[in-house]
C-alpha cells in the first residue's frame, strides 16, 4: 500500500553538516553539568555504591573507572534511574533526577548507551536513531492518526537529524539496514547515535569499546573526541586504563562501591591507591 | 575505510547504500524482488494497481468465483462478510499483540462490548434509549476504549506476562457479566438489531441479515480507513514507539519513550477496533447473547494475527480471512477448526514464526521517499564517477540531493 | 434494569463460614498443586506453560478411565478402606504419568524446538497456547462436549465436629495429602541433587550448564514434576467435583490455578500453595457474599488485580533461583 500523499518535499540530507546539540544548557562550558552528590545503592544487605561523588563539567570527558565489581554500571544504572539510590542525589543542571522516571531522564538530558546491546533488532538503523529523535517529538496519537503539520516537521527532520547523526558515527551507509543484521562495530556505533539523538546534555557510554579490537578501540576514541569537540558532555564507563587514559579529561576511580580517586589521568596514573587497586584484579585474574 | 572514520565520505556512503539494497536482494529474494518491482513503479501506477485490488475486493462477492466459494453450505456475501469481520478483528489486535508485543487473549471482551453496545442501543428487546445503528458504532468504539483503559491501567505496570493472565480473566469476566446482570439477558439475548439505513428498488431493507453484500461492503470500506489510519500511526513517532517496545520495552524507555503510555494507545486502540467489529457483527445478525463471546474464539483471533503476519497490516488482514474462510468452506473441518488452528499455531511457531505474509514494517512518514532518493542518487553519480568527498555545500539549505538532480537533468 | 442481580449478604457468609472456608481450602489445595506446575516450568524457563492446564486435564481423564475399569460408577462402591486405598493409588499414578507424559510431548513438541532457535518469548507464548487448543480439541474430538459420568470414589462422611465445625473425610483427605505433597516438592528442590539443578537452571542458565548441569534433562524433569503433581491434583479434583472431567474442565481449573501461582508469585514454591489456598477461599468467599457461584470469577481476578498492583510480584515475590538451600 502506498504512503498517503504527504507534500511533496525536498530532504536537505547534508551529511557533512555538525552535529552540535540543539539545546539551550543552563550551565557555561567547565561549571559542573552534573552533580553526583553522596550516591548511595544498596541491594539487600550489600552496599553496590558507598556515599560517592563526583561532579561532571560542561564540555568534559569524564572517565569512570575500576576493577570488574567496582560500581561503575551500578553508579550509571542509579544516575539513569535503573536502580533506585537508597541515598544521596544525582543533578543535572541544579535539578535532581532521583525521583523521575526514565524517559522523563532521558529528555531531562541524560542519555545512555548499553555495555550488551541493546538495539531494537527488527528496526533499521535509521529508524532506531529515529527513536532516539522522538524523545524530544510531540506528536501523539491524533497528530500521527490525522497527520497534522507538526508530524511532517518531525518526521522531516527524522531523515535530515537522523541521517546526519548516522554519518557522524560512521554508519549511514547501513541507515536502511535492520539493526540486528549490522556488523557488530556499526552495532555499537548505532547505540551513540541513537542516544545522541535525544539530544543529551550528558552522554553516558557504558564500556562503548567493549568487544573492539586495538584499531578499532582507536576509531572509536577518536569518534568520541569528535563528539565532545561538537559540544557534548561526556561520561565514559572504560575497563581498558590506556584507553582511558588517551581520551578522557578526567578521571573518577571506584573501587569496592567506594571513589578513590578523582583528577586528571596523568595524576590518576601516579595514584598508589589506584595502582594497587588495578594491581590487585591482575593479580586475581592470574588466579583465574 | 572510509566507512568507519567519524565523518565518512559522501560519495562512499551512496555507493554502500547501493551495496546494501542489493545484499537485502539476496537474503529474502522473492519477497524483496516483489518489493523492489513495486518500488519501482510510479506512484500512479501504484494507485492504480490498488485501485484494481481494491475493486476485485469489493467485487468478491458479486463475482462467486467457482471452487473459491463456499456456497451451496454458507451463503457466499454473508461468507466475505465473516471474512472481512475476522480482517477486521485480526487488524485490530495486530496493533496489541504485533506491534507493541502484548499478548491480549481477552480480546473477544472488547468484541463483546462492542456487539453489546450495539444491542442495548438498537434492539426492540432493550429498554435503553434507542439511537440510529450507524451512531452505534462510533459509540461502541468510545465504550470500548473505555473498557480497553480500565483494564489497561492497573495491569499495563505489570510484567509482560502477567497480561495474558489478567486478559485472558478479563475475556472471562465479560462473558459471565454478559450471564450474570439480568439486563444483559443471558442466552435469550437480544433480538431485531437496528441496521444502518437504505432500501433497493422495491423499498425492500438494503441491509437484511440474510443480505450479506451491502453488510460485506460497508465491512471492507471500514477496514480501508481502518487500514489508512493504522498506516498513518505505524509510520510515526507512535508506530516507532510500538516497535521500541516490542523489541526492547526497558530499553525504549530509557531512550525516552514514556513506555505505558504508549501500551495503554496501542491497547485503548485495539478495543476500539474491536469494539467495532463487534458492533458491526451484531448489527449484521441481528442478534446478540452471551454464547458468542469465548476464550476459544479469541485465540482464534490471535491465530489470525500469528498466521498474517505479526506487524504487518496486509498479511493480517489475509490471516483473517483465511481463518474465517476454511471452516465455511471446508464444513466437514468446521467442527476441528479449533484443533486446526491450535496445530497451525504450534507449526507456525515452530517453522514460520513470522507468518505466512512476513513484511518488515515501515516506521518512517518519509521511508519510501528516502528509498527512491537514494537510488536516483546512483543513477546519475555513476557516469561522473560520484561526487568527491567532501565536495557538498555544508550549509543546511543546499543539499546534495538536489545538486545530484540539477545535475541530472543537465545530463 | 432489575435491581437484585448482585446482592451484597454478609450475612450469609457469618451463617455458613466454616463450611465455606473448609471448602475453599479443599478447592484451594487442589489450585494449589496445579498452580505448582506453573510456577516450577517459570522459575526455570521464566515462561508461561498454557498448556498446563490441559496437562492437568489429560490427568482427570485418566483418572476416570482407571475408576472406570476398576468398576467404580456414580455411587460409592462397598469396599474394604485397603482396596479402595489401593485402587485410589492405583488411579494416580495413571493419573501422574500420563499428566507427566502430556507435560513431556508439550515440552518437546511446542517449547524444545523454538528454544533450539532462541525464538522471542511471546513465540513460546503463542505455540503454548496452541499445544493447549489441540490438547483441549483432541479430547473434545474424542470424548464430545459432555463430561465423563461421575465415578464416585468414596461418600464423604463428618470426621470432626469441633464446636460445630464439621470436618469431612473427602475434605481432610484432600488438605492433608495435597499439604504433604508440597512438602516434598518443596524439599525436593531444596534438598536434592535434581532439586539443585533446578535450582542452577532457574537462577542462569547458562552458567549451570557450564558447571556441568544437563539443563536440557533439567527442563524435562521439571515439566514432569509439574505433569505428576497436576496428575495428583486430577484424583482430588475428580473427588471434589465429578461432573468437571470434560475437554473445557482443564481450562476452567487451569485459570484459577494459573491466578494462584501469580497470586503467590510465580516462580515461588511456598507461593503457590499460598496463592493456591488462597484463591480457594477469595473464590468461595465472594461467592458466598455475593450469592451466586458464577461470581466466582470474577472476584478472583478483580482480587489478583488489586494484588498485582500493590505488589508486582506476587505475595511472596521471589523466584526459584533465590531459594536457599
């Protein structure tokens, strides 16, 4: 069957345009964009995440760090309202997320990748970022029923924005291809565009290099520069120190759901603390 | 490389997409050859073809093709009419169980409903306030979604499968209602039904409960709007919603999709759609109890959406027909169409889970067009080896494709 | 409309409580071994078995085909207690294998193959539900739309009659071995070597099977659990409600069941008996107050709803990977 008739347009597809976000933010490049004050998860009997906190700044890649077990994805699962903080508070902007659900994080400015997957399969690529696009979309069920005009603004910009932004990571040349049936480097490039689709003001990559091998671990730091130089906030879950310590402006250590550390990489690499945190997993993955 | 580098390059990016059309070719040939052909044609010709389809739909019944009908057992109009309920029906809950993924066995609940309010509105047997039959249906929809939200809110929270559970207790719990509130009159039912208005020729009633025609036609014009509209939702921020949820419920909520909100749209729509398929049954019959309303028969809907296609309009539509079309035409399998469908069901699992009509779904307003804008693009880049890298104009207003086809109408 | 359809009498209730407590913890305790059924497939495959019920039903049948050729008819037989003992036992294990073997042929045919393939839950969902429609149609096939005739094991006589409160045999019979057998169920998982792969299985399955557990024998033995403890379930249930053996019965019960094991929280052993009693009196209950049996229903599910809501995962919530040695 064919579309019902929309007016006929013209897509200004320009794939070499920036990809800046759109949003007004409240606080100027190096003020902190993100307060994680005290956050504290428990599960049972078992504290996850002890009273840490740490600030994120406009315009930073901050690098959240620690052996396996740390607290690094409990820390993001609870500032992206998977997990409920038994205390402490986690703000954006001077407003606190606890509380909201998660599509309301997500358009509050916070947007997550997965360390698994976690793409919609059956979707094509292009569409999947289309998603990600809606979140900050208003049609509702009259508007997309009777097509008003705002629906053809949205969905326009779906093909210009989305485009753009599968261009931007590297994959558009997929754009029309189910998500599940992508290589799984363009799997993982589709998951940041996707969340850069709703247009964060924080972008939080849970182990985006999870799986690469070293050229590629490299393509994608670089990507990941490129994203901060467009004007993103950066939030980066890496195992891999090296890695790590080539991208990121700052670094946050947890060790045991405790921070132990928190400076730039030159001063974390020089930390005893963190030595012998790192030191003691290599030695337990000998073990293993 | 190009491909990997953040910013890849113009020209290797169309050259891929091409690439890519033709490995979708490979995979699922017949079915993407088909589509492709179809894409292919012009968007008159497009119309036109659906016009024919359309018309041979409607003529069906006039045209009783020999071996396909069902006559002398059931009449054949009042056969299509049953087929075109069950399409109907099978549209509806595909919007519940094929795109947002929730398992709905209560959907005869809303059917129910739906013929209910058409009774209690129109039949000389109920003492409320009469009112047209047409006015029924918009009526049954509004009731229906009503019921559809009620039961929607407290279970839509819980998990996946608790659901079935809750919907398969709510079919139950419609159909004991029906039995237990005198004024809905059990099994004695309601009789003579109002029915939309019109005479032939001869003054006679246009639409009889033995007359299957005008009812079959006024049946597959409601499911070409039905269809209209459910395309225009598909292709949306809701249709994409559905999917998201589907796919991934926790997921498309933490890229932002206000999930139950949209499980509570994609069910308040499938009642509504149910609602008025049951209106429209027991206009047609003319009669209205409480023995129609079983479990049995919503699985049965669900065999129709499961066998069409989940997620695919045109495929469930043709699941449903099919499934009202064996047991009328083949009457000695009439008594084992349950049993029949119940194997279907196991098969179709097993061996076909996606359907004898699979189709991925389409979610973008502008999804065919940037289809055919990408292949016009490789038409004309070829001969002038395809723009170099970097060469398109980075403000927003000039794009690529419209240089691309300035320069191939020079050519 | 008439006024009196639906009558609000507590009255009623007060007037025949222990009878209609008593009874509904007899229906109870049948509700509760089938909802075990549902909830051990859960806990190990986190799936629905729709066709549990018919699992359960296959069961009934049997169990009235043994009474039948054991010469059992609609009115109590005159027999030794050992004979009729033994001629009850005789009834369930049919029963229990049969239901055993019904759960086993649902596992292979309708959830073995789709697992081969990592299908999508809602697929084993949907060839669940088919397995139960052409269980439930073959028997409709074969046996027609009535139920079998009554095979009346034994005539219920008062046992206890404390302060009024009379106990009968059949009620007693059917609390105290349904009880028992939860227990061992329940001691079963705990304890045993089975119980312990079931256990792995439930709580990831991919790590047991690292750790050398046969999750595929796992999957069958938990389904034939399920089937035998449906099957006991049959020998009480066609006690309690003879005329209930035909193709929808298994239906009509399994839904009830299936509510139990919600109610408890599915995937939780202890939750199912829980549930299980509980349904048995919510059910009575409102029948009672509300004057009609055919509320029945109905206020059972506008009960799981309301539970469901405040706690969403069931009364006792967790699952069978969590349970402690």
């Amino acid at each position: 069957m064919p579309e019902a008739q929309a007016p006929e347009q013209e897509f200004a597809i320009n794939e070499e345009a920036a990809v800046a976000p759109e949003r007004e933010i409240a606080v100027s490049e190096g003020e902190p964009l993100v307060e994680v004050t005290d956050l504290t998860v428990t599960f049972g009997g078992l504290t996850a995440l002890d009273h840490v906190s740490f600030d994120i700044r406009r315009g930073e890649i901050l690098g959240l760090i620690g052996p396996n077990g740390a607290g690094k994805t409990t820390c993001f699962n609870a500032m992206t309202g998977v997990y409920r903080a038994s205390s402490g508070d986690v703000r954006l902007e001077g407003q606190t997320l606890l509380g909201k659900k998660k599509h309301q994080i997500t358009r509050a400015g916070l947007a997550r990748t997965f360390q698994n997957i976690r793409l919609f399969g059956e979707m094509s690529a292009l569409e999947n970022v289309a998603v990600g696009l809606d979140a900050r979309h208003r049609t509702g069920m009259i508007g997309a029923m009777l097509r008003l005009p705002r629906h053809y603004r949205e969905e326009k910009q779906i093909i210009e924005r989305g485009m753009e932004l599968l261009d931007f990571v590297g994959i558009a040349d997929r754009a029309l291809h189910p998500a599940r049936d992508l290589p799984y480097g363009y799997q993982r490039r589709l998951e940041i565009a996707r969340a850069l689709a709703t247009d964060p003001k924080l972008l939080c990559l849970d182990e985006p290099a999870a799986g690469f091998n070293p050229a590629e671990k490299e393509e994608l730091m670089a990507l990941i520069r490129t994203v901060r130089d467009e004007g993103y906030t950066v939030l980066l879950i890496e195992h891999d120190m090296k890695l790590v310590m080539g991208v990121t402006d700052r670094i946050v250590v947890l060790e045991f759901g405790k921070k132990i550390a928190d400076d730039v990489p030159s001063a974390i690499q020089q930390d005893p603390a963190v030595i012998a945190a790192y030191l003691g997993e290599e030695a337990d993955d000998v073990d293993a | 490389m190009s491909n990997h580098s953040p910013l890849g390059s113009v020209g290797a990016t169309q050259t891929a997409i091409g690439e890519e059309l033709a490995d979708v070719t490979k995979k699922h040939k017949r079915t993407a050859a088909l589509r492709q052909w179809w894409n292919d044609r012009s968007r008159l010709q497009q119309w036109l073809m659906l016009l024919v389809v359309v018309a041979l739909a409607y003529l069906l019944p006039v045209i009783n093709p020999p071996l396909i009908t069902t006559e002398p057992a059931n009449d054949f109009a009042i056969s299509c009419f049953n087929m075109a309920l069950y399409a109907l029906v099978a549209l509806g809950l595909n919007v519940v169980v094929g795109q947002a993924g929730l398992l709905d066995l209560g959907y005869i609940g809303f059917f129910a409903v739906g013929a209910y309010v058409a009774a209690l509105w129109t039949s000389s047997d109920s003492t409320f306030v009469h009112i047209p039959y047409l006015a029924t249906l918009p009526l049954a929809m509004i009731v229906t979604v009503v019921f559809g939200i009620a039961l929607g809110l407290p279970t839509l929270r819980l998990r996946g499968d608790y659901l079935a559970i809750v919907t398969l207790g709510f079919g139950e719990i419609i159909r004991l209602l029906a039995t237990i509130i005198p004024g809905l009159k059990g099994n004695t039912g309601f009789q003579n039904l109002g029915r939309p208005p019109g005479t032939n020729a001869d003054g006679e009633a246009l639409f009889t409960a033995s007359n299957g025609l005008p009812w079959y036609w006024l049946v597959v014009t409601i499911i070409i709007i039905v269809a209209v509209l459910l395309g225009n939702l598909e292709r949306s921020r809701v249709g994409r919603a559905w999917i998201a949820i589907r796919e991934d419920e926790d997921a498309a909520e933490i890229m932002g999709v206000p999930t139950f909100n949209f499980k509570l749209a994609a069910f308040g729509t499938g009642a509504a759609i149910g609602g008025l398929a049951g209106a429209l049954m027991g206009g047609q019959v003319g009669f209205v109890n409480n023995q129609k309303f079983d479990v049995p028969t919503s699985i049965l809907f669900l065999a129709a959406v499961v066998l069409g296609g989940r997620g695919n309009k045109v495929g469930v539509i043709l699941g449903g027909a099919i499934v009202a079309y064996i047991p009328l035409r083949f009457t000695e399998l009439a008594a084992y169409k349950y049993l029949i469908f119940g194997i279907v069901l196991v098969l179709l699992m097993i061996f076909r889970p996606q359907g004898l009509f699979p189709a991925k779904a389409h979610l973008l307003t502008y999804g065919s067009r940037i289809r055919r804008w990408v292949k016009k693009e490789q038409a004309p880049a070829q001969p002038e080896g395809g723009p170099p890298p970097g060469s398109a104009p980075p403000a927003p207003g000039g794009s690529t494709a419209q240089s691309t086809r300035r320069a191939r109408k020079e050519t | 409309m008439s006024g009196d359809w639906i009558t609000f009498d507590l009255g009623r209730l007060v007037d025949s409580f222990w009878s209609t407590t008593l009874d509904g913890l007899t229906l109870g305790a049948i509700y509760a071994l089938v909802a075990l059924g549902y909830t051990l497939v859960y806990g190990v495959l986190n799936l629905i078995n729709f066709a549990h019920s018919e699992v359960f039903i296959a069961g009934a049948f049997a169990v009235v085909f043994v009474l039948s050729g054991l010469g059992f008819g609609p009115s109590a037989p005159h027999m030794s207690l050992g004979l009729l003992i033994l001629d009850i036992a005789l009834a369930m294990i049919a029963a229990m294998l049969v239901s055993a073997g019904t759960a086993l042929v649902v596992e292979r045919v309708a959830y073995k193959p789709l697992r081969d393939k990592g299908a999508p839950r809602l697929a084993f969902l949907i060839s669940a539900i088919g397995m139960s429609f052409v269980i439930q149609y073959l028997f409709f096939v074969w046996r027609g739309p009535s139920a079998e005739p009554n095979r009346t094991m034994y005539r219920p006589k008062p046992i206890f009659d404390v302060f009024g409160v009379i106990i009968n045999s059949q009620q007693l019979t059917i609390i105290i071995a349904a009880v028992v057998m939860m227990v061992c169920v329940d001691q079963l998982v705990r304890r045993t070597k089975l119980g312990r792969g079931i256990r792995a299985v439930a709580q990831d399955p991919d790590t047991a099977t690292l750790m050398g557990v046969n999750k595929e024998r796992i999957i069958m033995a938990t389904f034939m659990i399920g089937g035998a403890l449906a099957g006991a379930a049959a020998v009480f249930y066609v006690m309690r409600v003879p005329a209930g053996v035909f193709y929808m019965g298994g239906f009509i019960l399994g839904i009830k069941a299936f509510a139990a094991a919600v109610l408890g929280g599915i995937g939780n052993i202890r939750g199912a008996l829980l549930g299980g009693l509980l349904i048995g009196l919510i059910g009575n209950y409102g029948a009672t107050v509300l004057g009609d049996s055919q509320w029945t229903d109905v206020v059972i599910f506008v009960v799981l709803v309301v539970v469901l809501m405040v706690r969403p995962n069931g009364i006792l919530g967790s699952n069978l990977g969590k349970v402690r040695a």
